[in-house]
C-alpha cells in the first residue's frame, strides 16, 4: 500500500438494537483519534451511521437509542396481525404491520431536517428496491427519508417510497455494505456486523419461519464478506461483536453490555489497524 | 513474521508464526512462489504460531491454494488458532480449502 493518507470507512451492518455496539466502537476511534473518511449504514446501522457522521458524541447517539428501541416500536403489530391472518386487513406491497408514527418520530429526532450535504463525514445509507430486490445506495437529500427506507423491515414497517421506488430495509440485499465502502474508495474498512441468533425451541410456524430467516441472513452475510474480501485490495478489520446472550429487539437493559462488546471487539482489533494505519 | 519449511514425504510444511496483514502478507507470498516454482505440489500451512490473520491473509492463502491446484496440488491448512479460525470462518476460507486439527492429519490427507 502507499504512503498516502488511508481513507478509512466504518461500515456498520444491520443487526436493530446490537447496532448500539457501534457506540462502543465509536467511542474507541474517538479515543485513538482515529479519522474516519466515509460511514456507510444499512437498517438499524443506518441510525448510528447518522450520529457518528454528524458529529455527536457518543454519550448523546446512547441517549437516543435508548429512546428508539422500546415497545412502542411495534404499536398495533398483534392487532395487525390477527386481522391480516382473518383476512380483515388487506396487505399488499406497501403494507406494514406496525403502525409506524413512533418510528418516523423517532427517527425525525434523530435527523431532524438535516440533509446529506450537511454533515460533517459523508454518509451512504443502504436500502433495498421492493420490486428488484436491487440494493439501493442513498447519499443525497434529506436523511430521515433514507434512514426510514433502510429501516423498513419487510411485513413490520410499511415500505417507503423515494423518488417513485419503493424500498425496503437494506439487510434484505446488502446486510454488511463493505462493498459500497469499497466502491467508494475505501482502503481501510472498519466493518462492524451482526448475525442472528439460532432458536433451538419451535412451538409455532412464526419460530420456524424466524429461524428460516436467520439462516438465510447469516449466510448472505458469510458469503457476501468472503465476496468483498477477495475483492477488496486492501484490509477488512471485521468487528463482530460477540454477547453473552440473545439479544432480542427490546433488551434496552442490556444496552451497556451491547455498547461494552462492541467496544472490546473494536480494541481486538486496534493494534492491527493502528499498524496498518501507520 | 516467522516462516520456515520441512519436506514430509514431500509435502511441504509450512509453519507460519507471528501476525499476518497486508503489511507481512508479501513475505508470505514471496516466499511461497520460490516453493512453487522448486516444483512442490503439495502443502501444509501450519498455523499453531500464526496469532492473527487479518483479511489480507485470507487473499493469500487463497492464493496459495489456487496455485498450488494449478500445479495439480493442494494447499491444506492445519493447527488453526481460535482468533483465525474466527476469521477462516466468516470468509467462508474454510469452504475452499480443507482444515486439519493437527499437521499430522493434514499430511495424512494427502494420501487418503
């Protein structure tokens, strides 16, 4: 590699609550005056992608997702449910089962009216086109848009629509985006991402379809790191963060443990980027 | 890094010790071309000492198998590390080229 000044990405993943582990890597960087060049964020990674490239510290992007991932995340979601299953809801492509009025709050908190332009490190949030299953970079514009398009979890929140396309949470087509990084030129790609968890209980057609789910993503998430690996020409520092327990999408009280594993994950790793890094 | 190497019934062992990055990862490779082209064909990548890989490791040993095979050949790796597994793993590295617990079994595979 050259002596020139390495542009460093952080990409971080899809993955809800367990994204709160980029705190724990931010606040690393931070303390090691570790520049970043470019964030990119897909779904849940989307939120603390917009925190990170704005600048705030990380004590504030902590207050605010202990404000996003509580219950009223989800309101109207049994209700729905049982009317879609008695056929009293009618669901088509730009249906949801949540009533998503707490998220768009939520996320308008976060981004406010800010536009892309506007923040202090570029940031790319990646979505999913609904009709083509295609992933969909979004950098331009105002956030809350992107964000609420990357977060749009398939069946939960309804779709949302930019510039005439409908899109879908980006963990559908691209759940760890260290392509667009790469793409971006990228020559140190800080990649922090999550897998699901396996269930070994199945009482419900709901638990088998959910492990059918972490199956198929896990296994997009291998194969597309294996893929950027190979093509990427310089270093990868994956950081996966590794809990103690599952960790589903309410567990705010486990927020600390989330945000003290994404920081050692990061500090395993910070000898070799800093080596790297020169 | 630390590479050195011993013929076992013609196979080389390949014992790599210390951290491998972009930055030692030339080494490696340097040293592993010359093998090849002194005509062995078949390898072990001992990694008992090797304490860390990060991805442009992965690049390399994937270089080594793909050579290798084209040789007519193979690369095995053995003795892998928990740290490296890690990564072996989430690169899906250990669905190209087959892993051993120990050198002994890695040479053993070649004739079986």
């Amino acid at each position: 590699m050259s002596n020139l000044k390495k542009r460093v990405a952080l990409v971080i993943g899809s993955g809800a609550i367990k994204c709160a582990a980029s705190i724990g890597m931010f606040q690393v960087l931070k303390e090691e005056n570790i520049e970043i060049d470019l964030v990119v964020g897909c779904s849940g990674g989307a939120i603390y992608g917009v925190g990170i490239a704005a600048g705030m510290d990380p004590h504030e992007i902590k207050e605010l997702s202990d404000s996003t991932w509580t219950k009223d995340l989800m309101q109207g979601y049994m209700v729905n449910l049982k009317a879609s299953k008695d056929g009293t809801l009618k669901f088509n492509e730009r249906s949801g089962l949540v009533d998503d009025s707490f998220l768009n709050e939520k996320l308008k908190s976060i981004a406010g009216e800010k536009l892309f332009s506007e923040l202090r490190t570029p940031l790319i949030v990646v979505a999913t086109d609904m009709m083509n299953g295609e992933p969909v970079e979004l950098s331009e514009g105002d956030i809350f848009n992107s964000v609420r398009a990357s977060l749009a979890i398939p069946m939960i929140f309804p779709p949302w629509e930019i510039d005439g396309t409908l899109l879908i949470d980006g963990a559908a087509s691209n759940p760890l985006p260290i392509d667009v990084a790469i793409q971006h030129g990228a020559d140190i790609v800080l990649a922090m991402g999550f897998t699901l968890d396996y269930r070994n209980k199945f009482r419900s057609i709901t638990a088998v379809q959910e492990q059918m789910t972490s199956i198929y993503m896990n296994n997009i998430f291998k194969n597309s790191y294996a893929f950027n690996n190979l093509a990427h020409h310089s270093e990868i520092f994956p950081i996966i963060p590794e809990f103690d327990s599952m960790i589903s999408m309410f567990d705010i009280h486990k927020m600390p443990h989330i945000i003290e594993k994404g920081k050692e994950a990061t500090l395993e790793q910070l000898p070799h980027i800093k080596r790297l890094l020169g | 890094m630390d590479i050195k190497i011993n013929y076992v019934e013609g196979i080389g062992v390949i014992s790599i010790g210390g951290e491998l990055d972009a930055q030692s990862s030339p080494e490696l490779t340097q040293f592993f071309d010359k093998q090849v082209a002194e005509s062995t064909q078949n390898f072990v990548a001992d990694l008992q000492s090797l304490a860390y890989s990060s991805s442009a490791g992965i690049r390399i040993f994937l270089g080594m198998a793909r050579d290798s095979r084209r040789n007519g050949g193979d690369l095995r790796i053995a003795a892998v590390q928990p740290q490296v597994d890690k990564i072996f793993k989430l690169s899906k590295f250990d669905r190209i080229v087959k892993i051993f617990p120990t050198v002994a079994e890695a040479i053993n595979s070649f004739s079986s």
